[in-house]
C-alpha cells in the first residue's frame, strides 16, 4: 500500500498544518499529492487491502499521532503539490510557477493541502525557517511554553498564546478578576478538552483554546478528558505567576 500511495513517513499521510489528522484522502486509498522520487510500477490493489490499510490508519496510526504529533515542517520533502499561497498578499501560484521560483521569493510561499474529492483547502504547509517572527517573540512571558516538560506541552498542544493573552491574563489575575471554564469529552475513543478565561463580569472570554487529549484509545474515558482542562489552565495561571511580581492571587 505504500508503495501504491507513493508514502514514505507519517509526514506523508497528515493534513499539512494538523500534525494529528490523517488526510482524508489517504483514508480513501487515494493520494493526490506528486512526489519528486521514482516509484515503481504498481499493480491494482484489492479492494480488502485498502480495507486492512484504513483500519490500521483509524485503530493504530491515528492514536499514536494524538498521543504523539508531528513536528514542524523542516523541509520539502519529497511530495510535491498543486498550488502555493503568497503568505503575504494571499497570491495562488500552480507547482510549475513555484518551482521556476528562487529560493528568497519561495520562503514568502506555503503549499496548500486540497482534498481531492471537494477541493476543500485542508491548511497550509509552513516550514520551520519560513516561519515569520514579529515583536512578540520577544516578550518575556512568551517563553513559558518552551520551558515545560513535554507532557504539559502536548496539553497545551494547538494552543496559541501571545503577549497580548498574557499581558490580559497578568492584569485581571492582579485584580482578582480571573474566572476559568472548561470541557472535556470522548467519542469513538477520541478525547479533545477545551477552556477559557474570562472577567468576571463579562460573559465573553478574552481567552479560549482546545487541544486533544493524550492518551490510549483503550484507556480514554471522560476523566481524562474532563481533568485535562483543568490541568491545561491551572498550568498556565501557575506559568504565568513566575513573571510577575506577585506570590499570590
């Protein structure tokens, strides 16, 4: 099936930005994506193969990428695309117009992930060094995710913090005017957790995230799911406390 499906590593199968999600085209035994690399010629599949291949990738590789995602892009890699967005000015280019490019104007561009039976852009493929940096990088606080252990960065996994968020966050915890709500759920064997932080007299949060909830699909219940969150936003108020001069809230 590899062979057949042109894949070489689990890069090869993931939504481009996900990490955790299989392309929904490799599910249907289809991969629309090229590949520079010179693959044999292959003879049709049998329809119970593809079977086989699809459960693997539910029951086995798809848990294993929850508990375990992909990092960030480093590199092309062999596949190749059809189109290329302009990070810039949102400009759609095809795989030829790409290739003609020089390597400083290709760094402004970002392969799109297209499922091919509903065109329906899938996300964006961003490497590692086209990654832009702006003024927020360099905050102080921004730096609490990079020095947590590994568990309590897959708890915080698809989480977007800025400088704006913790500068919030800081000012409303000083006037004891911090509230936190959250979720945690399973379906099919999958756990995901969500939570947020408000005022207190407001009802709209001014800070919200979700995540997947590690774990095996054998040993997922609701309790993983539920103490997720709550573990998620105490990490951070608690993170967060080592910036400021206050010791307590």
């Amino acid at each position: 099936m590899r062979l057949n499906l042109r894949l070489l590593t689990a890069s090869d199968i993931v939504c481009t930005d996900k990490r955790t999600r299989i392309h929904p085209d490799i599910l249907r035994g289809r991969n629309a994506r090229g590949s520079e690399l010179n693959w044999p010629n292959m003879m049709d599949i049998p329809k119970s193969w593809y079977e086989i291949f699809q459960n693997v990738l539910k029951n086995v590789i798809s848990p294993q990428l929850q508990s375990t995602p992909l990092g960030p892009w480093i590199d092309e890699g062999h596949q190749s695309f059809e189109n290329y967005v302009d990070t810039a000015s949102n400009q759609t280019i095809g795989s030829d117009e790409y290739k003609g490019l020089d390597p400083n104007t290709k760094c402004r561009y970002n392969a799109i992930d297209v499922e091919n039976t509903s065109g329906k852009i899938l996300g964006y493929r961003i490497l590692k060094n086209h990654m832009r940096h702006d003024d927020d990088t360099h905050s102080p606080n921004l730096d609490i995710k990079a020095k947590p252990p590994k568990w309590l960065r897959n708890l915080w996994r698809g989480t977007q913090f800025n400088r704006k968020t913790h500068d919030t966050t800081i000012a409303e915890l000083e006037k004891d005017n911090v509230c936190m709500a959250g979720d945690g759920s399973v379906r099919d064997q999958l756990g995901a957790h969500a939570w947020c932080l408000a005022q207190k007299e407001r009802d709209e949060p001014f800070f919200k995230t979700s995540s997947p909830v590690d774990g095996s699909r054998h040993t997922m219940r609701a309790l993983r799911a539920e103490s997720s969150h709550i573990l998620a936003g105490i990490a951070y108020i608690c993170s967060l406390e080592k910036t400021t001069q206050q010791e307590n809230y």
